[in-house]
C-alpha cells in the first residue's frame, strides 16, 4: 500500500514592527518568518534605522501614500545572509549585508540603469520599497527580492552600516548632484543637523574642498555639527542670511542643502545662495518657495528635489565608511522599544540617527 506523502510546512515565528492600519501607532507583532524561493534571499537583521519618513509613513493618513496596510517598517537595514533562494547566485550565508532599500519594478529603462531610486513605474508599484508598502527591516529577519539589492559590508559594524544605507545614501546621492559647483573656494550650507545633515557634513569635508557651514534650531545639533567637522554653525534666527553671508565675504553660498525643506528653510537658502546657487531640498518638510520670474530668487539658481540613492552610490558611501571618513552618531533602542523611539524622533529628541536593534 503505498503511503500518501503528507508534508507538512512547518513555519517559524519571528517579532516584527507592524504598521497595522493607518491612524495606528506601530506595534511589535509575531509574523510568520519568511522562506526565500527563487532569487530571493533572508538576511538576519542586526540594525535597522528609524527615519523621519517613517514617522510621516506611520502619521499619514489613508490614502496619503499608496501603501497598503499591514507591512513591517524599516527601511535602512543591515545584517548577515541567513538563507538563500535556490536560484541566487554569488552571495553566501554569513555574508554581512547592508540592504539598497529603493526598490523598483527592476525591468524599466530606470532600474535598469541602477537608478531604481527613480523608477519610471514608481507610481504604478503600490510601494517605494524595503519597509515602505513592502515587509521591512524592523524585524527579526528581512525577506530582499534579489541579492542586486545588497551591498557587502565586511566588518564594518552593523549599526554603522544600517543609516548609510539611507541616512548617508540619501546625503551622498544629493551632494553629488551639487559636486559640479563645490570646488577650490566655494561654500555649502548644511540646513538641519540630524539623522542626514550630520552625515552630509561628513561626506562633504571628504569628499570636496567646501568650506561647510550648519544652521539648526537646537544648540545640541550645533554640536553634532562641530563634532562632524562643520567650520562654522549657527541657530536659525532672523539675521541667520546675514551671518552666513558674512562667512562668504558677502557674495552668499554656492550650495545649499536643506535637510528640514520648511517654509522658512527655503526662504533661508533663497536668501543666502548667491547667483548661480544649488539648492537640494531634501527634507520633507512639505514648505514652499514661491519660483516666479521676475522674482526674489537668485538668478540662475538650480534647484533639485533629490531621492534616496543608487546601488553604486551605496557602495561608494559604505567604501567610504570602510574607509573611516565617516562615523554614524547613533542612538540604540530594542526593537521591543521601537514606540519609545519613534516618540523620542517626534520630538526631535534623537542626537544623530535612532537604530533598532534585536532584543
Ligand atoms: C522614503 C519614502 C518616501 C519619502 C522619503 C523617503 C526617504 O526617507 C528615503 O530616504
Ligand atoms: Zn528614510
Ligand atoms: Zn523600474
């Protein structure tokens, strides 16, 4: 008699931060763990970053983003290869990882070029990638679709790794775009010294001849910006443009990074850009800047509105760090305590980037 091949599919719980529904605060849940098939691979979470997108993700309300309810946040995460899928190629367990978040619909021109930050079909996927309408990297273990999205990260430490994955991507991927006007001479302004701003000081003593300067409204992130080699910070008061247009001997900045994007941010880079001016809003600040000629903004300013990063910008930013160019300020919580750290960033009560970690 020949037996009837039962298998049974055994499943194996893991702990994940869940947005549930929308208007729900994020809630530590168990879920099943996931089994990589085909490409796919399962990389064990040592870090994952708390971002201020994940606040707006988290405050928004339905229908504001397109993502569905339920998925687990976290989208800058890093960690080791714990299982692979039966088709991946190249990577190994045990690999330390740091995982390229943006991720795209992988077959339009976009993604094709490696630019899946600016995916041609981003409006059409329902998602804009790890933790962000897709299961993300607040959890014990993060299901990546294809090894493309994971850059090695030798020894570097995890918690280090996890915000250059966004936090530093996100900083080096819009610098790059204002390097043409940084040379021998020139000035850029960093505008907001937290989780990015502190990191985009860094990237930008190491990699051009700016002199940089920081603005803030909290004195402690003045500190944080002396501390990642600033020349020069001040607070944002009602003759910041003066002061920092006295830095430059009166002909105003060459570039300026707005890491808040407020109203009032904008208006501050407006005024103090000189002509010819670079300002990446990259803060999600939701302000405006009235664009209008004639008009008070300065002639030729370029303005761009950067996103995230590219896979070969991440590997860079994490040579970098290799590298010791760049050193992540970081503030640890569990991830059973990820409501706690998701307050403290509300507040702007995070010196540096918050970073889940297991326990
Ligand atoms: C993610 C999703 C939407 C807007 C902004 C972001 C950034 O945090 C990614 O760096
Ligand atoms: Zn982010
Ligand atoms: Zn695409």
């Amino acid at each position: 008699m020949t037996g009837i091949g039962l298998t049974r599919a055994w499943t194996v719980n893991m702990r994940a931060v869940r947005l549930t529904a929308w208007g729900r605060e994020p809630t530590l849940a168990e879920v099943e763990r996931p089994v990589p098939r085909e490409a796919e691979v399962l990389v064990r979470v040592e870090a994952a970053g708390l971002c201020h997108s994940d606040v707006h993700v988290v405050d928004g309300a339905a229908g504001a983003l397109p993502y569905r309810p339920p998925f687990t946040l976290g989208h800058e995460v890093a960690g080791h290869i714990a299982a692979l899928g039966p088709d991946t190629d190249g990577p190994v367990i045990g690999d330390r990882v740091v995982v390229y978040g943006p991720w795209g619909c992988g077959a339009c021109a976009r993604c094709a070029a490696g630019l899946e930050n600016y995916c041609d079909r981003r409006s059409d996927l329902g998602w804009h990638g790890v933790g962000l309408g897709r299961d993300g990297g607040m959890a014990e273990y993060l299901l990546v679709p294809s090894a493309h999205h994971l850059v090695p990260i030798g020894d570097l430490p995890a918690d280090q790794a996890a915000p250059l994955s966004d936090a530093g991507l996100t900083s080096f991927h819009a610098i790059a775009g204002l390097r043409h006007a940084l040379g021998e001479g020139t000035t850029a302004a960093v505008i907001g010294v937290g989780g990015l701003g502190h990191l985009a000081i860094q990237i930008l003593r190491a990699t051009t001849p700016s002199h940089v300067l920081a603005v803030d409204i909290r004195e402690e992130a003045l500190a944080l910006a002396e501390w990642s080699g600033a020349q020069f910070g001040t607070l944002m008061k009602p003759d910041t443009a003066r002061v920092l247009r006295t830095r430059t001997g009166g002909v105003g900045v060459d570039a300026v990074l707005d890491f808040a994007g407020t109203t009032a941010t904008l208006e501050l880079a407006a005024e103090v850009l000189r002509p010819g001016g670079e300002l990446a809003v990259v803060g999600s600040g939701g302000g405006r800047l009235v664009v209008r000629k004639p008009g008070a903004l300065p002639p030729g300013l370029r303005l761009a509105l950067p996103f995230w990063g590219t896979i070969p910008e991440l590997t860079e930013v994490i040579s970098l760090a290799r590298s010791g160019a760049l050193q992540v300020e970081t503030e640890h919580f569990p991830l059973s305590a990820a409501p706690e750290a998701f307050g403290r960033l509300r507040q702007g009560r995070v010196r540096g980037r918050a970073v889940l970690g297991p326990g």
